[in-house]
C-alpha cells in the first residue's frame, strides 16, 4: 500500500495531519516513557535506536529488533504521546507504524 499509492492518498484517506514520519519521534517516546515504570511500548529500548549507516548503505536492523520498534505497542504509545503532548505530527508517525507493522 505504502509503495503502490500516492502519499496525498494516504494522507487523505486517513485524515493525517501531516506527510511526514519522523524517526525523532522514536526518540521522544523512548524518553517520555522512561520516566514511568509502565510503559505504553515496553519493547522500545534505546539500543535499538542507535546504529551508524555505513556510507553508501542503509544501516541493518535485524528482524527481532525492528519488530520490537515496529509493532501495535509503538503505535498506540504515538497516539497517546500525541494526545498527552497535543501534537497532531505523532499520529503520522503511529499511522506509518501501524500500517507497516500489518504487512
């Protein structure tokens, strides 16, 4: 879906407020939710999110540790990220999360 419709259609469709996912936005809730015992994405953790690209390649991630930034948990800790901080910009990023963590 992602690759064979148009952004705008997407965004569209699902009434988004923006067009843009953010990886920073990995980061905030990784540092929100550090505060708190219980946690709306326990698997996310912050090893997870720190990797060097080698020039010219993208930086690898295996499978176990992108379905633990990729999964339900992540999705729904945006939305209520995005509630709790009232920046519409996280329900992009959930929306992204959701959608790939279904293919």
């Amino acid at each position: 879906m992602l690759i064979t419709n148009k952004v705008a259609d997407i965004v569209a469709e699902w009434t988004l407020p923006s067009d843009q996912v953010k990886a920073c936005h990995l980061q905030d809730l990784l540092n929100v939710q550090d505060r708190f015992e219980l946690k709306a994405a326990p698997r996310l953790r912050k090893e997870f999110l720190q990797f060097e690209a080698r020039k010219g390649h993208f930086a690898s991630m295996d499978v176990g540790t992108s379905r633990s930034v990729i999964n339900r948990r992540t999705g729904t800790g945006f939305q209520l990220f995005s509630v709790e901080t009232q920046d519409p910009s996280y329900l992009t990023t959930a929306c992204f999360v959701d959608l790939v963590n279904r293919s």
